[in-house]
C-alpha cells in the first residue's frame, strides 16, 4: 500500500489540548482518523523549533521531548493533519510518502493454517 509515514515531535509535554496530555491527544486523533497504530519514542535530546536545548533530565521528564510515529493512506493522514492543526499548539512534524503492509496472514487466516500445518507435520 502506499502512504505517509507523518512524525510528529513533542517539545514539552507539560502542554495539553482538550485536557489532554499532547502525545496523548495526538494519539487520539490519529485513531479517530482511522490510523490503527503508533510509536511514541522518548527523545533524550533535541533543539525545538525556537532554537530551545532540551534534555532528559531526572527531575525534569515532563519536559522530555517526544516523537510520535503514524503510518497511513493518505485519506488518513491529511484529516490527522488538519485536526492537529486545529488544536492550536505549534508542533513541528516530518512526512513523507512510504510503502506499506503487513507481514504473515491476519490472525484468523493464521489460526487455520496454523492447525493444518501443524497436522502436516503430525503426518510426516
């Protein structure tokens, strides 16, 4: 399938939207748009959009900057956009055109297979 991987990164996450944590209403969106999964990677440390060092500190991790990583058709990811648009805090965030799939067979195919292979073996 072809899409977007879209990164966006958290300077601070003290900040929030809508009561919400950031990252957590990044994550939010993202499955509203449809987007099934996510990575959220700490960031040990970076220079924000304004030029700002920040860095994990022990007594200062709710200012840990963070990456939050989507995948998606592009009919997912140009509403997330927008919704993060909306929301009224400046995010920086990176995109760019992938391919994508999954690997193996989806579970319930999976579980067939699984059983005829293992009385294939049983056979042998």
């Amino acid at each position: 399938m072809q899409g977007s991987q879209l990164t966006v990164y958290v300077a601070n996450q003290r900040h929030r939207v809508r009561h919400m944590p950031v990252v957590e209403w990044i994550l939010d969106e993202a499955r509203h748009a449809g987007i099934q999964g996510a990575t959220v990677v700490d960031i040990a440390e970076g220079v924000d959009v304004n030029g700002k060092y920040h860095a994990a500190r022990f007594f200062e991790l709710a200012e840990q900057s963070v990456a939050v990583s989507v995948v998606g058709g592009d009919d997912a990811i140009e509403p997330l956009l927008a919704k993060l648009h909306e929301g009224g805090i400046r995010l920086f965030y990176t995109r760019a055109p992938i391919e994508y799939d999954a690997l193996g067979a989806d579970q319930a195919h999976d579980a067939g297979e699984a059983d005829q292979s293992h009385e294939r073996r049983r056979a042998i």
